[in-house]
C-alpha cells in the first residue's frame, strides 16, 4: 500500500518530553496538589424564568455558562456597551483545538516516520501556532482507519485560546483523504485560558465531520474562573456549517444553571458567528423552562441584532406571548 496512512498493522507514535513549566519560565508548581475532577452540585429542577434571570439563563447557554457579573435585571444591564472581554463559544473552541491537535499530532508523527510502515515508536513534540506544546500518543489501524491514544497539552495555543491538562481521543480516519471522520474526547479538569480568563471543563464530545457541516455532541462541566460556579451541559449538540468568515451554528440541548436549573435550548433560527471573534450577529435562541400560570413552559428567546449586540424577550407566564422585552445587550457584558 502507497498511502502515507497505511502500514502492515497497527502503528504507535509515542511522543515523550519533558513538561513544558509555561511562559516566562515559571516553576510549574509540579509538587502542588490540584483538584482533579468537576461536580455538579447546583439545582437539577426545571428553571423557572423571569425577567431577573432570562438573559443570563440564555447567554449561558450559548457560552457554556456565565462569567459571573452581579446582573440582576434587565435594569441593571448596561445599554452603552461592554468594557470586558467578549466571551468566546466555550464548547466550540476547545473541541476544534483538540481535533486539530490530533491531526497535527499524526502529520508530525508520519514526517517522522518516513517510509517505515511498521510498528514505530518516535519522540516529537507538537507546537500550539501560538505557543506551548503538547505530549501525546495515538494508535491507527491502517485496515479500518480507526485510532485512538492521548493527549496532554502545556500552555498549548491556537486561536489565542490555551489549554492545559489531559484528554483520551479515540476515533476514525478517512485512509483516503487522511481526514478525521470522527473524533470522541475524554478529559477531566482542562484548563482553557483566553485574554484575561480561565475557566476549567470536564467530560466528553464527540466530533462528527460531514461534508458541509461539523456536529459536535457534548456532555460537559464547566466551571467559571470568575465567580467558581460549574454549570453543566447535557445532551447538546451544535451544528456548525463554516462559510469563510463566519459560521452558520445550531443549538439543541440541555443547560444547568446551578442557581436556576435547567432549560431546554433550540435555535429558532440558525446563529450567524465571526470565526475570529466567535461573537453571533444574527439569530434566534430559545430557552424553555419550567411551566407557568397559563399552563405552557416559561421561555427566554435570545435575538441577536449584530455583531456583539442582543436582546432578550421573556414569556413569564407560559402562554406562549413575549410579554417583556430587554434594552438591548451586549455579549461582553457577560
């Protein structure tokens, strides 16, 4: 067989270095005792919304949860624009860095290797494009194109976004393409740090690539390195369709708010999103909670106006009208 891919087995690339301590050339803190594992302890009833409450449940929703600003009310959400960081997608870009890690992990792994098709072991190290490096080992099976192995990423940097810890992939090639059919992730406690936040996740997604669109599964914790709240994702799924400079992405799914509850996600309408920024410009969600007076679930139904800019319309009664109606918001408010 010619293909870079294909081999007489089974191949192992093996990728063992010294951890790298971070920038500046820090300790490391290697003797210091972290916790390994998130749990959700929050409210696990249906969330009821309100006024007070609709536009966090909604842009936590979006972000995998809230940066923990004091908002209280619509009346107290600032209608001149944010002075904060925007808040990124905080299940899409952890899930796309790991994926693309692995594939950088396996174009290393062959240039390494040459011509030899047989069991290898090799020492590489994987550079983030924008700093920090990873650790890792992965297994192929030339005949059916399945793979599976390890990652651990040290300050590792793509798209201005770092992560640090570990996660277990596992999933299967196109022997044709070399393309990622579909990669599942486990990991425990992976720090991911953006501009001046960091905040910590634990579970697994899965990555489906078709054609034309990206379906990500996920079943995910969250904790906020601001306020320390771990917020869960359950059963939620995005599908992503890339067009150049943005991105055309689905929501359905599960939120936990550990103050609130839960509620049910749809997207009314497909979000618009910069793929730089990954700030939505245009837009429909909506969040069901738990049943009202008139009998029909509570609701929050997120529109986004334009890049950065939303508002928030609430049914706090269930009978199915939008009775009140935010100032309009902004994503780095959040």
């Amino acid at each position: 067989m010619t293909h870079q891919w294909m081999m007489k087995g089974v191949w192992v690339v093996v990728i063992a270095i010294l951890i790298f301590t971070g920038c500046g050339g820090g300790g490391g803190g290697t003797n210091a005792v972290s916790p390994t594992s998130l749990s959700y302890t929050g409210s696990t009833d249906r969330a009821i919304i309100t006024d007070s409450n609709a536009a966090e449940i909604a842009v936590g929703a979006v972000n995998g949860g809230t940066s923990g600003n004091p908002l209280t009310g619509f009346a107290a959400l600032s209608e001149g624009g944010g002075t904060s960081d925007t808040q990124r997608l905080r299940v899409y870009a952890p899930a796309t860095i790991m994926q693309n890690a692995v594939a950088d992990l396996k174009t290393v792994s062959l240039h390494e290797m040459g011509a030899e098709r047989t069991l290898v072991t090799e020492q590489e190290t994987i550079y983030g494009p924008c700093g920090g490096q990873a650790t890792g080992i992965i297994q192929v099976d030339d005949v059916t194109g399945a793979f599976s192995g390890s990652l651990t990423f040290s300050s590792y940097c793509e798209s201005n976004v770092s992560l640090n810890g570990s996660t277990d992939f596992s999933g299967k090639i196109n022997l044709s393409t070399d393309e990622i059919v579909n990669a599942s992730f486990g990991f425990s406690y992976l720090t991911c740090t953006e501009s001046s936040e960091t905040y910590i996740i634990d579970g697994t997604l899965v990555i489906v690539n078709h054609p034309a669109n990206m379906a990500i599964t996920v079943d995910m914790l969250f904790q906020d390195g601001i306020g320390g709240d771990v917020f869960w994702i359950k059963d939620y799924q995005m599908d992503v369709v890339e067009t150049g400079p943005t991105m055309s992405m689905t929501i359905f799914g599960n939120f936990y708010s550990p103050q609130y509850g839960y509620v049910v996600l749809s997207t009314q309408q497909a979000l618009v999103v910069d793929t730089t920024d990954q700030v939505p410009s245009a837009g429909i969600l909506i969040a069901e909670g738990e049943n009202g007076s008139a009998g029909g679930p509570t609701m929050a139904r997120l529109t986004c106006l334009s890049a950065g800019l939303f508002k928030v319309e609430t049914d706090t009664d269930g009978d199915g009208d939008y009775d009140t109606v935010s100032v309009d918001l902004f994503w780095d408010d959040f």
